[in-house]
C-alpha cells in the first residue's frame, strides 16, 4: 500500500470518528421558560337564555281586590364586561341587556255581578349594570358584584261584562 492511500485511510477514519464523537457530547441543560402567570385582566362578551316565572301582585283600587298575574316565558340576551387585575385584586364592569316575553292575563270578578276586570302584565326586557371586586387565587375567583337591574312591564286592565260575553 503506498503512503498516500495510508494516510487518506487514516485521515478518513479520522473523521468519522471525531464526528461520531462530537455527536455524543452532552449540551449543557436549559431549563424550560416558567408558565405565565394567569391573570383576569380582559374583556367578554356572551349570551344567554332561558325561561322565567314571576308574581305580579296589583293594590286594591276601591276596595276592589285582584287576582296575582303568574307571569312565565322566555328570555335572551347579551352581556359583556371587562375585569382589570393587580398583583390578587380584580375590579370589572359588567351590563347585560335581555329581551323577554313573559305575560300572564288574569281574570277578577265584582262581587255581585257579572262584571269583571281582564289584567295582562308582560315582561319585555330587562338590563342590569354591576360592578365587582375580589381576589384571584390564580384561576379561581372570589368577588362580591352590585349593581343597579331596570325591568319593563307592560299593563293592561280591561272592564269587561261577562255576561255579554257569553251571551
């Protein structure tokens, strides 16, 4: 074998060696970045629904009592807010605005007579604006929320004789 083809044969084992090599030498460890921490600051927005039940109870007018409306339907809305956190306290505002159809017609006598009072009470919408404050333990939530709520009713009283009704 001459020297030339000596050398390149110990220059190529060489090379691999050293690279199979550098392959195994460990990387000093990084440790991963922390975890953010969570915070409540941001704002919402939602929706909701559902149904509903009331009592609508009238004054008696002339000493004439009423029967109560049991209102029941339906509502949907909106609502949205924002929340605001420093360090574990957190302040938001929030308002909600509903639409609704709850009603209920109710029908009372005269003593006496045939005539008689026809009452509908109706729930069309209902908004509330609320403020809050509490203390956040990372993602769970401890607050204490107020506000003002503002509800529309429909009334309508109809006197009615009966008797004509039926007849």
């Amino acid at each position: 074998m001459t020297t030339k083809t000596l050398f390149s044969a110990i220059a190529l084992a060489v090379s691999t060696l050293t690279s199979a090599m550098a392959a195994d030498v460990s990387m000093p460890y990084k440790a991963a970045p922390a975890a953010p921490a969570f915070s409540w600051t941001g704002c919402y927005v939602g929706g909701n629904g559902g149904g509903g039940r009331g009592v609508n109870e009238q004054q008696p007018i002339v000493g004439q009592a009423f029967t109560a409306n049991h209102n029941s339907g339906w509502l949907a809305g909106v609502q949205g807010g924002c929340d605001y956190q420093v360090g574990s306290l957190v302040v938001g505002l929030e308002g909600q605005f509903d639409w609704a159809d709850m009603k209920d017609t109710s029908t009372t006598l005269i003593p006496g007579g045939a005539a008689g009072f026809l009452l509908t009470t109706q729930l069309d919408r209902v908004a509330t604006a609320t403020g809050r404050i509490g203390y956040a333990f990372d993602r769970v939530l401890f607050y204490a929320k107020g506000g003002a709520a503002f509800a529309h009713f429909n009334y309508q009283m109809t006197q009615t004789d009966f008797c004509r009704l039926l007849g």
